[in-house]
C-alpha cells in the first residue's frame, strides 16, 4: 500500500513536470491513468486483505461500515473541493495538490503496524492462482451469489453514471449548480447506508439484511426517472439516496463476510476476483445504457436498468442464502484446510431451521 501511494505520487507529479517542459502528451495522460487505475486496484486488495489481520471479526463490519463512510465524505467534499483548488490555482497546479495527498498517504500508512505473510519458497503460476480463486469464488454458495449480485448492482451504477448527468441537464432541464447538488445525493445516501448497516443486520442478520438491500436498491433504481420539474428533481434526489443506501449495505455485508469466511492464502484473490468480475460491470453497463439512451432517451434507459436492479435480490433469494439468518451461518465442513466449496454443508442447526423457511 505504501509503494503504491508513492507510485501515485510520482505519476501525478509528472503531469505538471511534462506540461511545464512543453512535453505533455495525450499519450502521457493515459498512461498516468493506467497506473493510478492500476495502484488503486492494488491498494484496495491489499487493504482489504490487510484489515481482517489487525480488527477481529467481531469488529470487522463497524470497520468496514466506517470506511465506506469515509469515502462517502470524501465524494461529497472532494470535486467541491477540487473544484475550489482548481478555480484559485488553476488545474496544473492543483495536480500537485493532488500528488502531495498521496505523499501524505504514505506518510500515515507507514505508521500502520507492520504484518508480512510469510512467502512460498516457490510461487505457482499466476494463471493457477488466478484460476484457484476464481473457482473458490464461484461455486462457493455465499460468495458467489453474492459477487453476481454485486455485479447485476455495478452494472446499474454503470448505467447511471453514464445517463445522470445527460438526464438531468436534456430531459429534467437542471441548471449547472442544481445538477452537482443533485448528483451530491449519491454520497448523501452512502452515508446513510453506512451508518445503518451494523443496527439494520443486528436486527435482521447479514443474511436477511442482503436480501432487504437488494430491494432497497430496486426501490431506488424505479424511483430515480420518476416525475417532470421539481417533482423530478426531487425522485431523481429520493431514488439515488435510496439505491446508495442499499448498495452500500451490500458492499459492506459481503466485503465482510469475504474477509472472515476466505481462507488467508486465498483472501487476495478472492477479494481481486470480486472486484474484477463485478467492477468489470460498471463500463459494460454504462457503455449499453449509452447506447440504448441514442435511441430510447434517458429516461427510459434508465427505467430499462430496473430490470438489472432487480436481478440483485433475486439472485440471493435464488441461493442456499434465502434459508439463513446470517451468512456466517453456512459453514466449511473442514474450514480450516482450505477444502473446495463444493464441499460445503450447512451447519446441522442451519439444517435443521431451513426445513421450514
């Protein structure tokens, strides 16, 4: 995480070095992309995995529920931000702004207190290891139908990151400045989500709370294209708080059970598997929603994208989940080593409870 910090230092850094030079190129640019893209992709696995190793088990949720939180913050603090940097230095300057958070990034992560797995003599190839986790995350009867249902939710965050900003500057006729507070209820409703997961599975279990998230986010989905004038801007407000809740909620229930229920050898490439098929999504789903709003217009695109909104808790309620409370209620039949999911039994009070559902 701390080489990455600094690897996003140096290439942000490089952007108003370059253009001072008369250098910048376009080719440059994407190139900086790939590598932040690239770090960033690194940092969140190895912050994933690196978390379960410092917070117990038991704490694990609240932990994660508070760094989804943060984030939230962050997206509705920082374009604004940005944006005031920007207007006051200018955009080459601000860059260094830029690059200097990630120096201040890897300043406070190398207080963090040190862990190292201890490393193979040998590694296996990558295309085994790869393979190994994808099949760990696949034909296990949680982590798979919840990695599905994370990806049926990108591909609809994919869609609407796509359309937003079209919809309501062409169909709904907002104003610049109403436009980014309107877009602001995406954080807005991360918050919310965030702080009510850990009373929301209290009350019902993980399990339960998945399924309830999956018809939040429907709900939200359906909502958001509703209405004309205010009453539009205000549906469009409604719907994204809501669907932000419910996503949220998903991601912080399954990020935690991934992290306690993985194996620790396996727990990288589970978390990378999930982030590559389901984040994977969100271009897929922006790139139809662009192609089908040509011809169709937003705001029946986006009433077209209910239908993948709603494959969220259906595909739950079409796994062994739908039988649990909680989802640490399905357990390995030999956890300890390793063995293939498909090995996997419920637990006999599990068992004994799903008889009558």
């Amino acid at each position: 995480m701390h080489a990455t910090a600094l690897g996003g230092a140096a290439a942000v850094v490089s952007i108003p070095l370059a253009w001072w030079l008369d250098r910048l190129t376009i080719a440059q640019l994407v190139i900086v992309a790939l590598v932040t893209s690239f770090a960033n992709v690194v940092f969140d696995v190895a912050n994933s995995t690196f978390l379960p190793s410092i917070v117990s088990k038991e704490q694990l949720q609240s932990r994660n529920s508070l760094t989804s939180g943060t984030h939230a913050t962050t997206q509705l603090g920082g374009p604004s931000v940005g944006g005031l940097i920007v207007q006051a230095l200018g955009a080459v300057p601000t860059l260094l702004v830029d690059a200097a958070g990630y120096l201040v990034s890897a300043l406070l992560l190398r207080t963090l207190p040190e862990r190292r797995a201890e490393a193979p003599d040998r590694w296996p190839p990558v295309r085994a290891m790869i393979r190994e986790g994808w099949r760990f995350v696949v034909h296990h009867p949680v982590m798979g139908p919840c990695m599905w249902a994370a990806t049926a939710a990108n591909t609809v965050c994919g869609a609407q990151h796509a359309l937003y900003a079209l919809y309501l500057v062409r169909e709904l006729h907002a104003e610049p400045g109403l436009v980014g507070l309107l877009l602001a209820a995406d954080g807005v409703g991360t918050l919310i989500g965030a702080a009510l997961t850990n009373q929301v599975t209290a009350r019902l279990g993980t399990a339960r709370a998945l399924i309830v998230a999956g018809f939040v986010a429907v709900a939200g989905a359906l909502v958001v294209p509703l209405g004309t004038g205010w009453q539009g801007f205000a549906a469009f407000a409604a719907g994204n708080v809501v669907f932000a809740a419910g996503v949220v909620m998903l991601s912080v229930v399954t990020r935690t059970y991934r992290q306690i229920a993985s194996p620790p050898d396996l727990l990288p490439r589970v978390m990378a598997t999930v982030r590559f098929v389901s984040w994977g999504a969100i271009p897929i789903g922006g790139l139809i929603a662009g192609l089908i709003a040509g011809v169709l217009g937003g705001r029946v695109t986006l009433m077209i994208f209910v239908v993948a909104a709603v494959c969220i808790p259906l595909v739950l309620l079409a796994s062994s989940i739908r039988h649990l409370r909680d989802l640490t209620d399905y357990r390995l039949s030999d956890e300890s080593t390793g063995s293939p999911p498909h090995r996997r039994q419920l637990a006999p009070e599990v068992q004994a409870d799903t008889s009558n559902p």
